[in-house]
C-alpha cells in the first residue's frame, strides 16, 4: 500500500502503539506493586512503587522507541509534502525556430 505524502493514513499498529507502551506499563507497575504488597503489607508503598514503576517503564518504552529510525512512510509523514520541481528552462517558443550557426559570421 503506497501513500503520497498529502494522503498519509499510518496504520492500525501505528494507532494502537501508544497503547501498548502504556499497557505494557501498567502490567509491569502491577506487578512491581504486587510483589511489595506481599513482601512488605504496605498498601500505600506498594501504590507509591507501582506509581514509579510505572513512571520508569513509560519514559524508558519511550525513548527506546525514539531510537529507532523512522522507515519510509514516517519519514514521508514528517516531511510533509514535497515540494514540485522547478520547470527546465525551455526555448521560447514565439521567436521562431532557432538560426543554425555559421562559422565566420
């Protein structure tokens, strides 16, 4: 599926990514949360840990995904559209037919 730059439509992945990054977050703050909600019965220190394990684990999710190059389509969607290309210079056509050249005149 080939896209001009005007007409951009990312995907249903693209779409759906950010949420993956957040899920995938909240399932590892759930879990941290879990883990010192057993160990140490603390409530309000396991919310504050899964407040933070979330936190990490977006910002990380985050900038990993900034490192990774844009392919084709992102790059088309960056930078907008093209811009059009200047016409060659074409011979006016009003003058007439142009004179051969001859040597000595």
């Amino acid at each position: 599926m080939t896209n001009t730059p005007g007409e951009y439509k990312p995907s249903r992945r693209d779409v759906l990514r950010p949420i993956e990054y957040v899920g995938g977050a909240a399932i590892a703050a759930i879990f941290t949360g879990l883990v010192v909600l057993i160990t140490a019965r603390e409530p309000v220190l396991a919310l504050i840990i899964a407040g933070i394990a979330f936190i990490v684990v977006l910002m990380t999710l985050a900038l990993l995904s900034m490192a990774i190059k844009p392919n084709a389509e992102e790059t088309a969607e960056i930078d907008g559209p093209a811009p059009a290309a200047p016409e060659a210079a074409k011979p006016d056509e009003t003058d007439g037919p142009a004179a051969p050249e001859t040597p000595g005149h």
